[in-house]
C-alpha cells in the first residue's frame, strides 16, 4: 500500500510537543539545503505529555549534528547534568545503584575489567562495582565537569534534565527561524489517495487544507494518522510492562541537585525525581491492578520534598508500539508510534531515533518500499533492546509484596532470558555493535540487582590474588581522587553561562 506516485517536496508534521519541534529543526537543517518544504500543524487547545524531563548522553549527539548550542540550552530549559541514574530500593529494601554513563574500571589485562572485578569479588576482595566509576562517583558527591581531549581520567559521557516544555518552545523558535511554517488549527479531516491510500492533505477547522507528500504523526497517544488512519496494529506489551498510569507533579527545589535522576521502587510501581535548576520534576509511575488512583496519588504527594507546585496530572498509557512505524506515506515519531515507561529516559532517545532514521533513509525520489522495511527494521530492534532492559529492572528483585513477586514470576522474552543466564554463567555481556545500553549499562543493573556472575573468563587469571587486589585498589584511588577534583554541579553550571534565565523562557 502508498506506491509513493510522486517526489517527496512536502513534508507535514502533525503535532508539535518535543517530538514534533525536534523532527522540525532536524529536517530544516539536515535536509533544507534539498529545498524541502516543512510545515507543522500543532493546535494550542491540544496539549502535550511533557513529562520527558530527563535525556541520555546521545542527545548531545543529536545538538551536535544540527549545531545548538548546548549552553544556551541549558540556559533556556533550565536543564542541569545528568551522569546516571540512581536506583533506589529495587532489588532490595535499602539496595541504592548508579547506571552511569560511562565505564567501570581500567584496562588490567586480556580480559574485560568486569572479568577481574567478579574473580576478585569471589575472593571477597572487590568493593562495589560502582566505586571503580568516575561518573558514579562524581554523581554521588554532586560533582561535575566536561570530559576533555587527552583526559587521563576514565572515560565517561553526560546527558541533561530538563523542562521538555521549554525544549520544545526553543526549538519552535529556531525551527521557525529556518523557516519552518507553523500552522495553528485541529486537524477535522485526513484525505487520502483513493488508489494508493496514502494520505494527501489534512484539514484543519478552519477549512485550510494542508497538502504534503510525507506526513510525520507526532500527534502523541492520539496517534491521529499511523493509528486512526492507517490503522496500524498496536503491539501490547504490557504483559511484561504492566505498569499503565502515573502522576506527575513539580515541586520546590530542596537544595539536592545532584548531577543524576532517582527512581525509586515503590509498593507496586516506581517515583521519579529529576532535579532542575527551577525545581524538582516529580512522578510516580504505577500498575493500576495492584494500586487505585487514589493510592498512587496519596504515596507521590507523602513522599515529595517540598511543597508541590500544581495538583498531580494524572497520566494513562500502555507499553508497546506500532508493528509498523513508517506506513504508506507516514512515519511516526514519539508517543504516536509507541511507549516505553520512562525508567531508564528512553522516550526522548526514541524521538531521537526516528528523526536520524528517517533523515538518513529520506527518499532521494520517491517513496520505496526498501525505505520503509528498513526504517521499520531499525526501530524494532530499538524498541526491543530498550524493552528487555526496562524489564530486567522489574524482573531482578528480591522484595516482598504481590506486585513484585508477579515481576519476578513472569515469562521473560528469551531474548532477556539468555542475557541473564550468561552474565550468571560467566559475566557474559550483549556485545551490540550500536544502539543504547551497551555493556555498563547491564552490568550496572545486573549487580546493583544482585545477579552475580558465577564465573568469569579464564583469561582474568593471568594476574594473582594479591596483585589483582593491589591493581583494584589502585584504580579504585584513582576514580575517588578524579571524582573529587571536579567542581561542584551548579557551580560549573553558573561559571558555564549555563543559568536559567526565566525572563527568556516562553512559559
């Protein structure tokens, strides 16, 4: 279906929000030298989901590739640095963990570190994994500065927090300044070719009609054209995601802007908190079969630092995505197409995604069915590799309560399975050549989890018992010691010219 009888000149995004703003100023400035034409069509009585506060490092990436400014940024979104994420109460009552963004320990021989640390943890002779990590260590004592060229240090990378409402207003900003048309109206009808189905034009309330050649659907849960037009099948995958609702809530700043985001486990769900230069983001994300509305909104509200800035928004949704995100001549983008709960900050990184997906398989001509298949290819294997990961955080817990016992009990996807089995064989890794969550990534989890390898390659015992030990010890001093020759978080953030300046900011 959608032969794509024409060239591709006009494209039309459908929604703004993060996602929307974000394929804009990527489109107008990778491909407007093509002489493409961008409009997007957002209506201010629709409003946005806007809790995706909190980034990963690829976002920089992204910055980089359509030369923002990360300063300004900063300065406009009142966004703060985010090295990790800390992870409270989740394989046990009282476990706390850091997944960092970056990797643990030194090179010690032939094999990985990880190989050292678990042959030498078995001897009783390691200390916690996350002490032989520079971003953990830093995160933890609210330190931070950029990696530079040439560092001794350890490598490591940085992401941001930030107001997303804000993201996507700067965004608009310059998008429209690359001459991006914004179109104010609700979408009342979508017409569509009578031979090929795809879609043609949109209209709005007004009776404008929008033509286009490509539609992108960033019209979030709505998922005005993929689902409703379309039709696109929905993939459910709550079965292993059963969380479905949240609240979400600001609150002062307490004084702890740590450079991470928290989440913790709670009864039957998990509490974000994402510190801002301005505030405190605020969310508890939750399985309404195992808790009531009320409940959830009394736990969040009891457990907030200071006093709230709004009532809790409430929030529904299912996990899992559209079988098919580029169909016919529509790709969607964000909420549209699918939904991962925000544990491990995917939802940005998804948008992300999808945008460089779709620049680099843009039709030179038309619309080929190879664009498609591969652009669908791409994002499965995305949204699967983040899925199998989220779940991991679920599945690996030793607490009490009937939630966290039906985790622990359900039928994993055999592609988590064998991830589990062979990091407790041996201290095996997946070895993904690109995409999110590489090696640190599990192990961070898997430890601050308590799964243990059991085992661990041969190769790591070229060292001896007391001079592992003494190696250990060493790289261990190193990552204190560079950690804590760092500046304070805000500190840096002041000297940046990184502030939060509330007079520049849209709303």
């Amino acid at each position: 279906m959608g032969s794509g009888q024409h060239q591709v000149g006009k494209v039309v995004i459908v929604g703004g929000g993060t996602a929307g703003w974000m394929t804009a100023v990527a489109l107008s400035r990778m491909l407007g030298g093509t002489g493409l034409s961008i409009t997007l069509v957002e209506s201010a009585a629709i409003g946005t989901v806007g809790v995706g506060e909190a980034t990963l490092p690829q976002i920089r990436h992204f910055n980089r590739r359509l030369g923002l400014d990360e300063r300004e940024m900063m300065a406009r979104t009142a966004a703060t640095i985010k090295l990790g994420i800390e992870f409270r109460d989740w394989g046990k009552v009282g476990d706390r963990y850091i997944h960092p963004f970056g990797k643990h320990g030194e090179t010690l021989g032939q094999a990985d570190f990880i190989h050292y640390w678990a042959r030498a943890n078995a001897a009783g002779n390691a200390a916690p994994v996350g002490e032989y990590s520079v971003p953990i260590m830093a995160a933890w004592q609210g330190r931070f500065e950029p990696p530079r060229d040439g560092d001794d240090r350890q490598p490591y990378d940085y992401a941001f927090q930030f107001d997303a409402g804000l993201y996507a207003a700067w965004l608009a900003d310059l998008a429209q300044g690359d001459g991006v048309a914004r179109r104010e109206g609700r979408i009342v009808d979508v017409r569509q070719d009578g031979e090929t189905g795809d879609v043609t034009a949109i209209v709005l309330e007004s009776g404008k009609v929008i033509e286009g050649d490509l539609f992108v659907d960033c019209s979030g849960f709505r998922s005005l054209l993929i689902g409703d037009v379309f039709e696109t099948p929905f993939e459910d995958w709550s079965h292993w995601l059963p969380c479905n609702r949240a609240f979400a809530v600001p609150c002062a700043n307490g004084g702890d802007n740590g450079p991470y985001t928290r989440a913790t486990a709670r009864e039957a769900g998990w509490q974000w908190r994402i510190p801002l230069q301005h505030r405190i983001g605020n969310g508890l994300v939750y399985c309404d079969a195992f808790w009531d509305d009320e409940t959830a909104r009394s736990i969040l509200m009891d457990n907030l630092e200071s006093e709230a800035g709004s009532d809790p928004r409430p929030l529904r949704f299912r996990t899992g995505r559209r079988r098919s995100l580029w169909h016919s001549n529509c790709v969607a983008i964000g909420l549209s197409g699918g939904f991962l709960e925000p544990l491990e900050s995917t939802s940005i990184d998804l948008i992300q995604s999808g945008i460089l997906n779709l620049v680099d398989l843009f039709p030179t001509d038309r619309i080929q069915e190879a664009d498609r298949r591969e652009y669908n290819r791409l994002m499965d294997l995305e949204f699967a590799r983040i899925r199998d990961f989220l779940v991991l955080h679920y599945v690996a817990n030793q607490r009490e309560g009937e939630f966290w016992r039906a985790m622990r009990e359900m039928k994993l996807p055999d592609s988590l399975e064998a991830k589990i089995a062979d990091f407790r064989s041996r201290a095996m890794l997946p070895d993904y050549s690109e995409g999110l969550f590489q090696a640190p990534s599990w192990i961070s989890v898997f430890l601050g989890q308590n799964i243990v390898p059991e085992g661990w390659d041969p190769r790591a015992g070229d060292l001896s018992d007391e001079d592992l030990a003494v190696r250990l010890a060493k790289v261990r001093e190193r990552v204190v010691q560079h950690a804590k020759a760092m500046p304070e978080h805000l500190a840096w953030i002041r000297k940046a010219g990184a502030g939060f300046q509330a007079t520049s900011a849209r709303r």
